[in-house]
C-alpha cells in the first residue's frame, strides 16, 4: 500500500530532520560530556517519554511486600547495591552520583515515590539505557528485587537514625 501523498511527505520531512539533528550533533552543536546538563527541553522530553514506556510496560496489580522481614532484606541489598549512587534522603552525593549525568535522583522524592510498585519494580529491574541506572534483573532475584521496592516504600518514612545508620555514618 503506498501512503497519501501528503503522509509521505510529512514521513520524509521527518526523516529529514532526524537526519539534520544527527549531523549537527556529530558536529559538536551538543556537548556529549557527562558534565554539562541537560537542557530542559531535552530533559522534559527524555522524561515524557521514559515515564510513558514505563507505564505502557510495568507490570499491574502487583505489590510489594510491607513485612518488617522483607524490609529489612530490601534495605541490606539498598546498602550493598544502590547506596553508592542513591545515597540516603536528603543526604550528600558520593563522588560517582556526582559524575552522572543524567543526575542521580534521591528515590525519596515525589517523582519516585508517585510511580506504581510495578513501575518501580520494571526499573529497578530492566535499568535504564543510556543512564547510569544499571538492570538487576541479572544479578538479583525476583524475590529480592520486591523486597527492594518495599524498602523504597520505607524511604520517605525513615528516622534520622536509620538515615545515619544506613548512611554508615553513626
Ligand atoms: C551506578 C549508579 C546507580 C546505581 C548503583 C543504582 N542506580 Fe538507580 N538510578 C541511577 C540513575 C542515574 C538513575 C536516573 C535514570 C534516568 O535518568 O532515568 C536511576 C534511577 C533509578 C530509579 C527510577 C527513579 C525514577 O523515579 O525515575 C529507580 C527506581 C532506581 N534507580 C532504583 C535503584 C535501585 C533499587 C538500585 C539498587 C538495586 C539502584 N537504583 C542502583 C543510578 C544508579
């Protein structure tokens, strides 16, 4: 079937500009250094998008475990795994978040904290590519990955003790 005259043309137009965008880039009109940031427009569109797969492909009406056991199990794979990047709530970056780009976020917050356990869970899981949020899927069971999503849960909740005893500082 060929398309509409007027589709292939706004088919090509597009092509077309992903083709200019790639060479401008390539010429160095954006700077690949992990150390720049992000303009906003990039930020609001790689987020729009990200966020809008992570709903279409998150699994549904799944939770994740709220026991004290599974809790404590989560927030001992967060300190092995997780802690050198995400750091604790409200707490300092270590000098390899610092480097990131796009930037570490503290799972504390709002943002995180909006998302379903099954979207948590497909993140923590499949990583996120051309970030430096790795996959775990590979390296950690399914029943500890749960376990990590409940102690996200906890992480808004956390008392200033915890956060220092989790943060090795005590
Ligand atoms: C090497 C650094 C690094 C490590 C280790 C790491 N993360 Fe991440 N994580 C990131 C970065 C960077 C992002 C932001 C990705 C983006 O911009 O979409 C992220 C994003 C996330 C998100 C999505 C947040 C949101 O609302 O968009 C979750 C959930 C998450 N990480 C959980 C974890 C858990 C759980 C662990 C440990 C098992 C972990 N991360 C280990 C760097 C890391």
């Amino acid at each position: 079937m060929t398309p509409h005259p007027r589709v292939a043309r706004l088919l090509l137009l597009g092509a077309g500009g992903v083709v200019v965008v790639c060479v401008a880039v390539a010429l160095g009109a954006v700077n690949p250094s992990a150390t720049t940031r992000p303009s906003r427009l990039e930020k609001w569109a790689a987020h729009a998008i990200l966020d809008a797969a992570v709903r279409a492909r998150a699994l549904r009406g799944r939770t994740a475990p709220a026991d004290p056991a599974s809790v404590e199990r989560g927030r001992e794979a967060y300190r092995q795994h997780c802690l050198v990047c995400h750091g604790v709530p409200g707490g300092e970056q270590s000098a390899i978040a610092a480097g990131l780009n796009p930037p570490v976020p503290d799972l504390a917050e709002p943002e995180t904290q909006a998302r379903t356990d099954g979207e948590i869970y497909f993140l923590l899981s499949g990583g996120v590519r051309l970030t430096g949020m790795p996959g775990f899927e590979r390296s950690l069971p399914e029943k500890v990955r749960w376990e990590l999503v409940g102690f996200l849960r906890a992480l808004p909740k956390l008392g200033e003790g915890e956060i220092q005893a989790l943060s090795g500082r005590r």
